[in-house]
C-alpha cells in the first residue's frame, strides 16, 4: 500500500513533482516488485507453480511499465501500477486475516 500511496501522489501531483521525485516513488516501486518476484518464485516459495507464474508475469509487466512512464512522461500510465498494488495488497491482507 505505501508503494500505491507514493506512485498516486506523484500522479496527483506530476506537474509539481521533480524528476528526482518522480523517480524516488518510481525506483522503491521497482524494489518491491523485484523482492516480491525473487521471493515468489524462488525455488523455496510453496507457491504454486501457476501463481509463480502470474507473479513473474505481473512484474515484467510492472518493470515495463515503469519504463514507460518514465520515458513518455505520461502520467496516466502509473495507474495500472497502483492498481496492481492495491489489489496485490488488499489480496495479502485478506489471507493474512482469513488465516487468524
């Protein structure tokens, strides 16, 4: 959710944003997602193979994105990634309850 949080304040706020802003929400974004990928579907994940599979795709996809945003300046394109964040979040807080 923080990633979410910083990728929309930086949509909300582009034309007010630096470079160096934009880039800082940006980079940590990447991080998560190159945690979350290496994590998922390393050879210890008791994830399903199809889900690490899902995982994978859903990154590259992620790191694709976040080169196009930073190289069209189009701010629209980080919706799709706050999006993914919010549901990949809301997704994990959900299990963490239901397994309480």
């Amino acid at each position: 959710m923080k990633a979410a949080a910083r990728l929309q304040l930086i949509k909300d706020e582009w034309q007010e944003s630096s470079l160096a802003e934009k880039d800082d929400a940006l980079v940590y974004n990447r991080k998560l997602w190159s945690i979350l990928v290496t994590s998922a579907t390393s050879d210890e994940s008791q994830l399903p193979q199809d889900i690490k599979n899902n995982i994978a795709s859903l990154a590259v996809f992620v790191f694709k994105q976040t080169i196009a945003v930073i190289t069209t300046e189009n701010p629209d394109k980080i919706n799709s990634l706050i999006s993914i964040n919010r549901a990949i979040a809301e997704g994990l807080r959900a299990r963490a309850e239901a397994t309480e």
